[in-house]
C-alpha cells in the first residue's frame, strides 16, 4: 500500500486523518530533548540569563606609610640620591627609597588621591611576589635588635651641642679644651648623615672639633657646591672664627684636618682634593661612600677620571705621608660602579690584592676582604640591604680610637 502523500486519488476520511498523524509524529522531538516544565500549567517562563555581576571593588592598599602592629610611622620622605644610596634625615633615620615606602605624592592640584584612584594601583611593593622592602627591620639575631639607620644616642661626652657658626653646615667641639697652647686645633669635616655620624664620633673622640655637613639629594649636590675653590676655602676660615670666638684666644688655626664622608657624600670630597686647599687635608675616610661612573657598562670599565683625586691620596697614604680608610659593602646599584668596584680598584692602582678575611664587626657588619698598606686601609663587608649601608657609620668610632687619635694626637677637651 502507498504511503499517503504518495496517493493519487482524492483523499478521503480516513486517508486525511492517517496524513495528518504521520505530520504531528514527523514533527514531535525526542522526550529526552524536552523540558518538563516547558508545558507545565501556569509555569513562569524562565527568564533569559542575567549579564555576571561587575565584581567588587577592590579595597586600597594600605598606605606603607601607616605604621605597622603599632610601630611609629617613617619619617618625612625625601628622594632617594642619584647614587643609590639613601640619605638620612637629621635624626639618623633613613629617608625614603623611592619604592612608595612613605605617604604618596599629591597630585598637581594639590589634593591627595581618592579611595577609588587608589584601588586602581596595583599592589604596594612589598605585597609583590619576589619584592624586597629596605624598611624591612633587620634581623635582631643579627643586629643585636638595633638598626644601624636608627642607633641609639649614646650622649655628648665631653662636646657641646650643634652650632651653626660654619658658613656651611653644623659643628661640635668640647667644652673646654682641644685646643693648643698656640692655638692649633683638629677638625674633621664629615658628609651625609651628620647626625648619625655624631653618634659614633663621641664614643672615641675628645678633642678634635666635628663638622657635619648635609646637602640632600646624591652625590651631584656635594659636587656642585664643592666646586667652586673660595667655597671649602670660606669654609675652613669660618671654622677657625668659630674655634677663636669659643676659646677667647685671638688667634687660632687647622693644625690636622681630615674629610669623611658616608654614601654620596663623596661628591664633595672629590672637588675638595682637587683644589689648591685639598693638599692640607690629613685624613680620608670614605664610609662605603666612593662610586663612579662606567666607561663601558658592559665591560664594568670604569670612568678613571672620577678617581684620580683618590688614588693619589691613596699613593700618598700608602707611603705613610697621610690617612685613608675606606670600606665597602656588596651593593650593586644600577648604572655604575659599586664601592667594592672603585674600592678593588684603587688597591689595583697600588699594585695589591685584598686578601679574604671573615669577622663580625660592629652593627652587625661582616668583613669579607682587607687589604693594608702603610696608613692605607680597606674593609670589605658582605650585605646588600638598607640597614648594611647604614651600619658602615658605625665604623667611624673605630677608626677614631684605632687611627687618628694615635696619628694626631689632638689635645684632650674636657667638660
């Protein structure tokens, strides 16, 4: 029998009704594809998918600068110098490190940024995988629980408090005393991080007059002002007013003068070298303190030119005619030559080779290399962080007890 549709003759009845079963059995889906609730009396059609919900805001990242399980907050920021190396405020604490370590910048309006900019910003550094933050407390195993950037105030001995008689910078001399009969006194002119500095030099001195110089960001700062001749000279000259106006006596003088410097400070010292009234200078002390530029970066070839002054003094100190002590750390700043590269450098420069060495010392401090000749001396100190760059002040006592006191004997100040 044909199928219906295939059917030539007129439908009748029953051929209509087989037509439209076969039609409603082509058309009906497979039970398994239907929906139960679909032809449900009285269902809701179910409504079309909701767009994701926006996802929550993300709370701002806490301030680094708030203070952390009751810790005061850091000090005022200033920018980190050119060289890398962090200055320290007039109390001795570090400065900023340019990573977002202190309270934002405000915007050029003048207004701090709102809650919902700061959400924007991604994490703080600190937060970051793999990131290291120089704020980081030093280990107390380590340290003995003090930071190097923040040693405690052991007093003022026998000095008197700061004076700002120098046409440049800060002075303390004693009470009484630490002057000749004829007038001559001992000086030593530090820069960068006076304050700290003082902390280390009334542990061992007595006698010798202190100067602190600050001039901020890098070692541009100190070289500029430096770099004018009249400028040191005006300085030494207001020293002696200073010294002369404090004894009563009518005529005083710079018997031993030395330089020291921390971090960038060396830029003033090697302008000072190079002038007519650097030859008076004594004594050096470069506190991981002397970096230089780079010839060819990829050789690691430095730019010679920048330590000339150095190694002449060096020379000089190594034939016992005067005094060099410089240390270094193992920082490796971006750029330029480290203080262990000028350091080696400059021993090359007098035919030696530092020899391995390994001691603790001070501020937690360890000695990895040393190397000795004639009044010439380096150290040569492991650590990479913040507080290992803060810690080479504390050298400073040391060489005091250890160098100069011995070499110029300066008269003895008193209370």
């Amino acid at each position: 029998m044909k199928h219906p549709l295939q059917a030539r003759r007129t439908p009748g009845r029953w051929a209509l009704l087989s037509l439209l079963a076969a039609t409603w059995w082509l058309a009906a889906p497979p039970a398994a594809a239907q929906d139960p609730a679909a032809g449900a009396p009285g269902a809701q059609p179910e409504p079309p998918p909701a767009a994701p919900a926006a996802p929550p805001a993300a709370a701002p990242q806490a301030d680094s600068s708030a203070p952390v399980d009751g810790a005061p907050p850091p000090q005022a920021d200033s920018p980190p110098p050119v060289d890398g190396a962090p200055p320290l405020q007039a109390d001795g604490a570090p400065a900023a490190d340019g990573a977002g370590a202190g309270a934002p910048p405000s915007s050029a309006g003048g207004a701090a940024p709102d809650a919902g900019q700061r959400a924007e910003r991604g994490p703080a550094r600190r937060d970051r995988p793999g990131a290291t933050s120089s704020r980081a407390a030093p280990s107390k195993k380590r340290r003995g629980d003090i930071n190097p950037c923040m040693t405690p105030d052991p007093g003022w001995g026998v000095y008197d408090r700061w004076s700002r008689a120098p046409s440049m910078g800060q002075m303390i001399m004693p009470h009484r005393g630490g002057v000749t009969k004829r007038g001559g006194f001992d000086v030593i002119i530090h820069f960068h991080g006076h304050e700290a500095l003082r902390k280390e030099f009334v542990k061992t001195a007595d006698g010798a007059v202190l100067v602190g110089i600050d001039l901020g960001i890098g070692s541009g700062a100190y070289s500029s002002a430096f770099s004018a001749p009249y400028v040191f000279e005006n300085l030494l000259d207001s020293i002696e007013r200073a010294v002369a106006k404090k004894t009563g006596k009518k005529k005083v003088y710079i018997r031993k003068l030395g330089l020291s410097a921390w971090s960038a400070g060396y830029g003033a010292i090697e302008q000072i070298l190079r002038q007519k009234a650097g030859k008076r200078v004594d004594a050096l002390v470069l506190l991981d303190s002397l970096h230089a530029g780079y010839a060819d970066e990829q050789q690691h070839k430095l730019k010679v030119a920048q330590l000339e002054p150095f190694i002449a003094f060096a020379r000089r100190a190594a034939a016992g005619e005067a005094f060099m002590f410089m240390s270094h750390s193992s920082i490796l700043p971006p750029g330029y030559a480290s203080t262990a590269e000028t350091a080696n450098f400059i021993v090359q420069q007098l035919r030696g080779k530092p020899r391995g060495s390994s001691r603790r010392d001070v501020l937690g401090l360890e000695m990895i290399q040393r190397y000795d000749r004639g009044d010439f001396h380096l150290r040569g100190y492991t650590g990479d962080d913040k507080p290992d760059h803060c810690a080479h002040l504390g050298l400073m006592a040391d060489v005091v007890r250890v160098h100069l006191k011995p070499r110029w004997k300066t008269p003895q100040g008193r209370r």
